[in-house]
C-alpha cells in the first residue's frame, strides 16, 4: 500500500517541478481566479496529506521543518497581515494564496520527499522543465515564431522570452537552475556514474545558457558569468577559502542591493552617469519607492499595492511607466509586505545559506543559487511571480539533501 502512493507523490513532485511556467495556463474554479499551477499543488498536497494521515498515520511528524518552521511561519503571517491590510484586498488574497502559501505547501511535500530519498524527482524535474523553455526559446530565435501576443516590445528588441510576457522572466526562473546543473556537473564524479544522465545534464545546461544570453537580460547575463566563475573557482580552493569568497561576493551583491536605490534617492543617477538606460528608469522607480517606504515603513503599500499606490502618490516625471513592483530585493519585500517581510525573506535566506554549507552534495550549487537571486536581485524581482515563488521554496528543499540521497 505504501510503495505505490509513495511513488504517484515522487512523479507528481517531478510533474510539478517539470511544468512550473505552466501558471501561465489560466481559468475560474466556482468564479475564483487560479492557475494550472496552483491547481497541481494542491492537489499534490491533499494527496501527500491523505497517505500521511491514513496510511503512514505520521503526517504530524512531516510539519515539523526543523530550522525552517519558525522563518516560514514568520514570513507566512507577515504575508497574510499585509494581504488583510492592503487596499486591494481581492487581488492581496490572490498574491497570498499563489505566491506564499502555496509554494509553502509545495515546500513540505518536495522536503518530505527529498527526507525518503527522492532528491533525484526535484532536481530532475526542474532540468526538464528549464530544458523545454531553453528549447523554446532558442526555436523562437531560429525561426521568428511561438512569441506570446503580450510579448510585442521584447519581439522588437530581438529578446526571447519563451512563455512569458518579457525576457528577464526567462532568465530569472533559468539561472537559478543553470547554477544548480553546473555545480552538479563538478561534483558528480565521485558520486553518479549514469553517464546518459550526466550528459543530458551537460546538454540542458548548454542549451540554457544559450537561451540565457539570448534574453539579453544584462542582470541575468552577469550574474550567470559572477556565479559560474565562482563554483569553477571553488574546485581550486579549500571550502574555507571558498565560503569567504561566497561571503564576499554575497555581501557585495547585498550592498548594492542597498547602496544603488539609495544612491537615487539622494539624486545619484548611475544609469544616468553610464548611459544605461534601463538603469536609469530603475532610478526614477527606485527613488518613488524609497519615498513610499519612508512614508509606510513598517507596512509598506500592502500585498498587491505598489503599482497603484506607487502610481497615485509616488511616481516621479523622470520615468512614468507604472511597473508590479519596484524592481530590488529588498523594495519588491519592503513595499508589499513591509520591513518585517524583508526581515522574514532574509531570515528564510540565512536558513538556507546555514543548510547549504552542511549540504554535503549540493553544497556550492545552492551557495551559488544564492549568490544569483542576491545579484539578479539589485536591478529585478526573483520572488514574485507563481513559479519563481514556488522554485524558491523547491530550492530552499533542496538544501535538505543528504549525502545518502543523491541523483542516481
């Protein structure tokens, strides 16, 4: 009886984990808004749930999260205080549900899985599903065709944008899996001896750093290059020298996660200085946000308020396009859900930075996965979309790998 659900959850993780950019597959359940995505994940879940508490009768045992319980309970509560606060209470709700419980929900099922051994479903799941977008993109390139509708101004810059409605979407949701293949790629000598699989890594990793550059996403372009020569670097060096060149690149990326909004807000346009205009427009934006979280520093405009709050009181002449979300680590988490959300996200950070360094296979590819969100994060938004939100809690299971339960 055991074996058999056991198995539907392991292929059910790795389907989840295989179609993640599928939340663009959109419809109404009984009028409530919801995604091919979400639908998967509940579903996943019930099952999990229904064979811990009939048929293993220890589902108790799986809610506890060990070092991840306090953070994620933490973030979860400061999440739904802000969505019953926020001005547009519908569309809080709706962020709440896709962006932070649910991913949490995915979070104890893949963890629970990756506990049994079922590490390789996870890791093998989010290589297909990278592998089919590389694809995609790489054909859209070829031939011109397969570009959304929505996708007309990154059609006219020559980008690719597979799926998604803009180019630094792909590059977002592929660099943390490019990091994960190429630190795998090192390390599997000692460990995998299936060469098929090793070199159907070795492919999809080509074909995403393809697509990657492909994207034209300056953010997403450096930091591939950044991360990439870091895990090549750590094959040279002790983990000791190691974790202090993470530690220094880590900090360096958060200090300008901080340094450059502020730098706009006291009038220090570097897009400006350089001649980059995007950096340029993210100034304007960044000094509009500054300006609200000075104003709401504790909750900021509330789940799913920052466009229109942002757009009513906040924008500024210099750039007037009204985007989601403030384009920075720490104001995309300060504006939606306050300071105690950014305290949370971080908190959640440290965590899996402290499970990582014990991670005795995956150790520099999620150090490195790290190192990507905090870099692509100066400039963008590596949270808050349906599948980066639900790869975030993957990856952050991920850390859980044991030395025992490796891709075979």
């Amino acid at each position: 009886m055991r074996y058999y659900p056991g198995r539907f959850l392991s292929f059910g993780v790795f389907g989840i984990c295989a179609t993640l950019p599928l939340y663009i597959l959109r419809f109404k359940i009984f009028g409530i808004p919801t995604t091919f995505l979400e639908i998967s994940i509940l579903m996943l879940f019930v099952i999990w749930f229904f064979e811990k508490v009939y048929i293993t009768k220890k589902w108790f045992k799986c809610f506890n999260l060990e070092s991840f319980s306090l953070p994620i309970v933490f973030f979860l509560l400061i999440a739904t205080f802000s969505s019953l606060t926020s001005f547009n209470t519908n569309g809080a709700l709706g962020i709440l549900k896709a962006y932070f419980l649910e991913p949490a929900l995915l979070f104890i099922v893949v963890r629970d899985r990756i506990k049994l051994g079922d590490g390789k479903f996870v890791f093998s799941g989010l290589i297909v599903a990278a592998t089919w977008l590389a694809c995609f993109a790489i054909f859209q390139k070829l031939t011109g065709l397969g570009f959304p509708e929505y996708a007309a101004n990154e059609i006219s810059q020559g980008r690719v944008v597979a799926v998604y409605n803009s180019a630094n979407s792909l590059a977002l949701f592929l660099g943390p899996i490019l990091v994960l293949c190429f630190g795998w790629i090192f390390a599997r000598d000692k460990t995998v001896k299936n060469q098929p699989y090793v070199i159907l890594v070795i492919v999809s990793l080509l074909l995403q750093l393809i697509a990657i550059f492909l994207t034209k996403s300056q953010a997403g372009i450096i930091a591939t290059i950044l991360v990439l020569g870091f895990i090549f670097l750590t094959n040279f060096f002790s983990f000791r020298i190691n974790l202090i060149l993470f530690k220094f690149l880590a900090v360096s990326g958060l200090a300008l996660v901080v340094l450059l909004p502020l730098a706009a807000y006291f009038g220090v346009n570097f897009g400006a200085l350089l001649g980059d205009v995007t950096l340029e427009n993210r100034s304007y934006l960044w000094r509009g946000a500054i300006a609200l979280v000075r104003d709401k520093p504790l909750t900021g405009a509330g789940l799913s308020g920052f466009r229109e709050f942002y757009g009513a009181n906040y924008r500024l002449p210099g750039y007037d396009e009204l985007l989601q979300y403030p384009h920075n680590l720490i104001l995309n988490f300060w504006t939606e859900i306050g300071f105690f959300g950014v305290i949370g996200f971080f908190w959640l950070l440290f965590n899996f930075f402290s499970k990582s360094i014990k991670n005795q296979f995956f150790k520099v590819s999620l150090l490195g996965v790290i190192l990507y969100i905090l870099i692509h994060g100066i400039v963008d938004v590596p949270y808050f979309k349906n599948d980066l939100s639900a790869q975030f809690f993957i990856l952050l299971a991920l850390s859980e790998f044991s030395k025992k339960k490796i891709p075979q």
